[in-house]
C-alpha cells in the first residue's frame, strides 16, 4: 500500500493557488508562445507559490527535504550523494563557522541545515512560501538548530530591501534561481547583499548549448521541465553567464557538474531503473518513479484529495510532476538540460 504524502489536517492557509497553477502553460508546446511566457514571467510569484503549495509534500514523500539533483559514485547511497552535492557547494564558496550566509530560495531548508552542519556557519534561509518558512523552522528547532538556521518569509527580487547592502558573507542557491522573472534581477540583488569580497556559489537549471528552440523536440523538452517544475522559462547556460557579467558579479569558476564523466548520472532515480539502485533504501525512492509506483501514488493522492486532507490542485500539481520527470530524464539523456551548473562568483572589493 502507498501512504499518501503528509499534509497538515485542518490547515487554515489559502491554498487556492494550486488550483490554477496549470492555467499558465498550454499544455502543446508548440501552441506555447512567447504571450503565455510573458504571463508567467509577470505572475511568477504567484505561480511559484501556487506550484509549492501543491508540490512540497509530493516532494518531501518522494525525495527528502533537499529538493535537488546530485550525482551518484559508485555504491553511494542516495541521501549520502544528496549531501555530498551541499557539502562540495559549501567548500567551493569557502563557508566556515563565524559566517553569515543567505540560502535563496531554500524550500524546506534541507540543504541549509545540512550546510549549517557541515561548515558551522549560520545560514538564514529566504522563501517566498509560506508553508515552506513553516515547514523549515520546524524542522531547525527538531534538529537542535534553531539558533543556527533560521528561515524567513521574502522576494529574492527583492533581497537588499529586507536584509540590507553588504549584509552577507557569502551566499548560495541551489536550484532555485531558475525560478527567478529575470537572471540580471536576482544576481543583481545577490550582488547588493552579499559584502565586497564575498563569494555566491550557484546550482542552476539550464538548457545547455546544445538546445536548440527552433527544434520541435527540443522545445517540448523545455516546455515539459517548465510546466512540470513551475518555472515561468528555461533559459540558457550562455544566459546564465551573461547574467552574472552584466550585474557586475566576477566568475571564478563555472562547470557543469552533470557533464562530469566520473558518476552515475544525476538523473537515474527518475528513470525508474531498480537495477542501478546502491542500497536497499534507493529501491524505494526508485520505485516510486517508475509507471507502476507513480501511478499508485496518484491514486492515493486522488482518495486523500477527495477526503479533504490535501489541497485541492494537489492531484493536477502531482500529474505535472509525471510530465516533469519524463522531460528531466529525455533532456538529461540527450544533454539538453543540466540542472547542475555550476557558477561561482565573487563581489569585487572596489
């Protein structure tokens, strides 16, 4: 028997934004115009939050509390590659105790704990749903970390109004600025928070050089992983570079992770594959991507939906996510997508 994702019974909050989530894609990509990403784009906000409302739980049941991708060593365990990917971001920008660091875009606040840990840093985590800020100081207080990390309700558009210029030592996203209206606009105001000297490390979802929108397949592998993952556009890693030149942000090192020779391939727990799993316990996650197991979570999201005890939209958010995982895994195979660029980037002194 599938357990249907927790969710809170009785829960006050205004959920009806999941609800309308899907009404901003058409479903054929190729009847999807730059008219309908110039809405998304606008309504971004809204359609983030409407997006999480509806997809948190799905993903903490199906992946954890760090929604994100990582690659796989030889014999390494899922939740262990997991970490590993926070860690090897923490090393890279230089987080070390004494710190002040700002998490953008920080879900559940999973790898900000984990980070926090791992470097003893205090990490302050910014998210623009609520249910998210909830979940992720809750679960800092269970993990004796209340004092260390701590996560408040913001506009990454918006940063240097609510934290202040120079206000951070360093600062991270992981995979989380894909969600941003424009590139220029969050790096600029990462830019703005973070101290001259300070250093941002960045794992962003990007179409890579060999995407090409002119392209039917191509552009329908975009518009799966947008419609799927509630990104308003998929944008290009040469964007991703220009954005951080053009505000002004000094690149000290960019690599995308996913073309490393040297791993299993980020995206094998998606593929449903049970023979490539590294221990008993990835069987699990793994099953629940194949056919068999996504349809019978769907179902029981279906009874739990009916019964009042998740929101409704839930069911709709949760058929998207079957589209989403079916455009990683083809984007992923053909290197079309990557959702592991790495940038890391320095406020010059001066």
């Amino acid at each position: 028997m599938v357990n249907a994702p927790e969710t809170k019974t009785g829960d006050k909050r205004n959920f009806d934004g999941i609800a309308a989530y899907t009404k901003h894609w058409n479903a054929e990509s190729s009847k999807d115009d730059s008219t309908h990403t110039e809405s998304r784009v606008n309504a971004y906000e809204k359609l983030t939050n409407g997006y999480y409302d509806g997809a948190t739980a799905l993903y903490e049941y199906g992946w954890g509390q760090s929604f994100h991708f990582s690659r796989f060593f030889k014999g390494e365990p899922f939740y262990q590659s997991i970490a590993r990917h926070e860690h090897y971001l923490s090393a890279q920008i230089g987080l070390k105790p004494g710190m002040r660091v700002l998490d953008v875009g920080c879900g559940v606040g999973g790898p900000a704990r984990e980070i926090a840990h791992f470097s003893g840093a205090t990490i302050v985590g910014v998210n623009n749903n609520a249910n998210q800020v909830d979940l992720a100081n809750k679960y800092a207080r269970k993990a004796g970390l209340a004092e260390q990390v701590q996560v408040v309700k913001g506009d990454f558009m918006n940063l240097a109004a609510q934290f202040g210029e120079n206000s951070f030592d360093a600062v991270y996203a992981i995979e989380a600025t894909c969600h941003a209206p424009t590139w220029e606009g969050v790096y600029g105001e990462i830019k703005k928070v973070l101290k001259p000297g300070g250093v941002v490390g960045i794992y962003e979802w990007c179409m890579t050089d060999a995407w090409d929108p002119s392209v039917p397949s191509h552009k329908k592998i975009a518009h799966g992983i947008e419609l799927g993952d509630g990104i308003a556009e998929m944008r290009t890693i040469k964007q991703a570079r220009n954005a951080l030149n053009t505000v002004g942000l000094e690149i000290l090192h960019e690599e995308d992770l996913a073309d490393r020779p040297d791993a299993i391939k980020w995206y094998y727990p998606l593929e449903g594959n049970l023979l490539q799993c590294q221990n008993l316990w990835d069987v699990v996650i793994c099953w629940r991507m194949t056919s068999w197991g996504s349809w019978m979570t769907q179902k029981a999201i279906a009874a739990t939906e009916a019964l009042g005890l998740l929101p409704k939209g839930t069911f709709d958010v949760g058929a998207s996510l079957q589209i989403a995982q079916v455009n990683l895994v083809e984007g992923g195979q053909k290197k079309l997508f990557t959702p592991m660029m790495l940038f890391v980037a320095k406020k010059r002194e001066a």
